[in-house]
C-alpha cells in the first residue's frame, strides 16, 4: 500500500514539474513574436506595414494610353516621394521597381467630354502602388550605389586626363631638350592638342 502511494505522489510531482516547465517556456515563446488568443497562436511584427496610394493619370484615347500615362504619373509622385529623403529630382528610378509597386490591376473610369456636336469619350486610369518604407529603402539603396558608382567613374575619367596631362608635358620637356629648342611652338602645339584630344575621349565615356 505504502509502495503504491509512493508511485503516486512521484507521479503527481513529475506531471507538476513538466506543466511548471511548458509554463515558463512560454513567455519566451511570446518574447519571440507570438501572442496567444481564443485558444489560437497569432504571429505579430514579423511584416511592415503597407502603404498603398492611389495614382490617376489623364485622359486617354484608350485603356492602353490610360494605363501609361498612370505609370508615367507614378514615377512622378515616386520622384516626389524620394525627394523628400534626398534623392536629386533628376534621377529616374528603375523601370522595373516601378512595375513592381503596381499592386493589381488599374481602374478604367470612363469619361464623355461634350465638345461643340461631337462627344468624346475618354478614359482615365488609375493604380494602386505600394508606397511603403521598405519599398523607399529598396530605391534609396539603388540610388547611393549608382550616385557612388558614377562618382567613381568620374573620379577615374579625372585621373585619367591627369596622368595624359603628365605624360604629355614630361614628352613636351624630354623633345624640347633633344632638339635644343628649335621646334619648340610646334611641340607644344603637339603636347596642347594631345591633352585636348585626351579630354574630349574622357568627356565622351563620361556622358
């Protein structure tokens, strides 16, 4: 009798024990972004928020004209956008983030225009696009690199002329020695056009 009371009541400690332990593991389980509702585990924070704004662009001819013309006005209210963290107004953004921001299909909303005896009827297009922070994050690092990448270009194109500059006053000094000075206009004639040359190749790459 005694043994089976002792079974028992080691029994209930160990059955104790684990539901302490299932217990003390689960604030840590919320710590990790869950949350526990109506018997259900729901996930939080692990998604930003979206943000969504509606763009209209003019009046068309037709749904296709309609269709571009919103996307032309996307990449306006996007430049808008981007230039309130920075971005030079001048730079164009990807065409393909761009596509990528158009949730869904556009909105057609027919319009009829009373001109004088004839009635026009136009079309207006209009598309939902996320606009959201890590959208603006995503263009925000393509821009930086391509700013950082062009600096470098432009770094390079100014080394480059520097050095022919070099090279081509060092060759002036070198045949102005060897010839004693008797052709002395005429090599830096030479020299001059050289660097000139130099400049217009460096201004092509560049631009």
């Amino acid at each position: 009798m005694n043994r089976h009371i002792a079974i028992l009541t080691l029994s209930f400690l160990t059955l104790a024990a684990s539901a302490g332990s299932a217990d003390a593991s689960r604030p840590a389980q919320l710590r990790r972004g869950t949350v526990a509702a109506n018997g259900r585990t729901l996930r939080f924070g692990m998604h930003p928020p979206l943000v969504t704004r509606e763009v209209t662009g003019d009046r068309c001819a037709n749904t296709a004209r309609a269709e571009a013309d919103a996307r032309r006005q996307l990449q306006v209210e996007v430049k808008k956008w981007l230039a309130e963290a920075g971005v030079d107004p001048s730079w164009v953004p990807p065409k393909a983030i761009l596509n990528s921001m158009v949730l869904g299909r556009p909105d057609f909303t027919p319009e009829i225009i009373h001109d004088l005896d004839t009635d026009l009827s136009l079309v207006r297009a209009t598309i939902t696009a996320d606009f959201s922070e890590h959208r603006r994050a995503e263009l925000l690092k393509v821009y930086h690199r391509q700013v950082g990448g062009r600096r470098l270009v432009y770094l390079g194109g100014g080394l480059t002329l520097l050095l022919v500059s070099l090279a081509a006053v060092s060759g002036y000094i070198r045949a102005d020695e060897a010839t004693k000075g008797y052709y002395t206009n005429r090599l830096r004639l030479i020299a001059a056009a050289g660097v000139g040359a130099a400049g217009v190749v460096v201004y092509r790459i560049l631009t």
